[in-house]
C-alpha cells in the first residue's frame, strides 16, 4: 500500500513554493529584496533602493524597478507547485524612485488557463504607485516542493493472502 501525497492547504503550498524557490533565487536576494507575504496567485516583496540602483539622474534605474516586480510576479506565479516562468513582460513607469526608499510591489493573478497566466504588479514607495507591470506567465511543469521520500514497502504489505 503505497502513501498518499500530502494534502496542503492552498496557502500552505505558496508558502513552500515560495521557501523553495528563495532558498536558491541569487537574484532577488542579491538585490537586497525581502519577501513580505504570499498567497495562492499573490505575492508581495520590497526592496529598498540603495545609490548603486539610482541613475544619473539619482533616480532610481527603470531596471533595479523591473527586477522587483518581476520577482513579485515569479512568486506569485509559482504558487501553485507547478514551475513557471515569464513568457512576456511589460512595465510603465509613473513616477521616479527615490534612493534610500524601500519599494514594494505587490503581485495579482489576473487569469490563469492551462498553462497560461496574466499577473498585474504594482510598485509603490510611501504607498504611491511608481509603477505597472504586466506579466504573462507559461507553465514548464515540473514541481517546485520536493516529495518526501516513501518508506520502503514491509514484507507484510507485499505479500498478499
């Protein structure tokens, strides 16, 4: 008799797809992001812009605002323990960032359909929104949280009377 998966709550297994895939996202971490929540189709992370993000303007750099919502939008995206990724991306810019500020950006599950996604991020500072973002996101497959190993099958479990 074999045993059964696990059963997880829906925000059970966001919360360990989002351990899993943080525990080896060098990206994210290097740029000094945080994860502040997630949920089934949602994620929230901030960032706080530091000299080396800002343009020679001192504004922070379009790019250093991408790379947050685009991590917010991985996140939410990989919440459901199937690997996925960004097919297309498309972001405005509203207003500059400030250095030294913290952003937050805050990711939605607009749709999802087989293995297509539309994600919405907001990037806020001091709760103004700086920017939109749009993600279409493409299941590869694949799980993101490892199974627990099964234990070997008993002689008795084997043998039938």
């Amino acid at each position: 008799m074999s045993a059964a998966p696990p059963v997880r709550s829906p925000q059970e297994t966001a919360r360990l797809c989002a351990e899993t895939m943080w525990a080896t996202d060098q990206a994210s971490q290097g740029l000094g992001m945080e994860i502040l929540e997630v949920g089934p189709g949602t994620a929230t992370l901030a960032m706080t812009l530091t000299e080396r993000m800002c343009n020679g303007f001192g504004m922070a750099h379009g790019g250093f605002i991408f790379a947050l919502a685009d991590s917010a939008f991985a996140f939410a995206c990989n919440t459901y323990d199937e690997r996925t990724v960004a097919a297309h991306c498309s972001v405005t810019y509203l207003r500059p960032g400030t250095r030294g500020k913290q952003l937050v950006a805050r990711a939605r599950e607009v749709a999802r359909n087989g293995r297509s996604g539309i994600y919405d991020v907001e990037v806020s500072e001091d709760a103004v929104v700086i920017a939109q973002f749009r993600g279409h996101s493409r299941s590869i497959g694949g799980a993101l949280i490892a199974q627990p190993e099964r234990a070997p099958e008993s002689r008795e479990e084997k043998t039938t009377a």
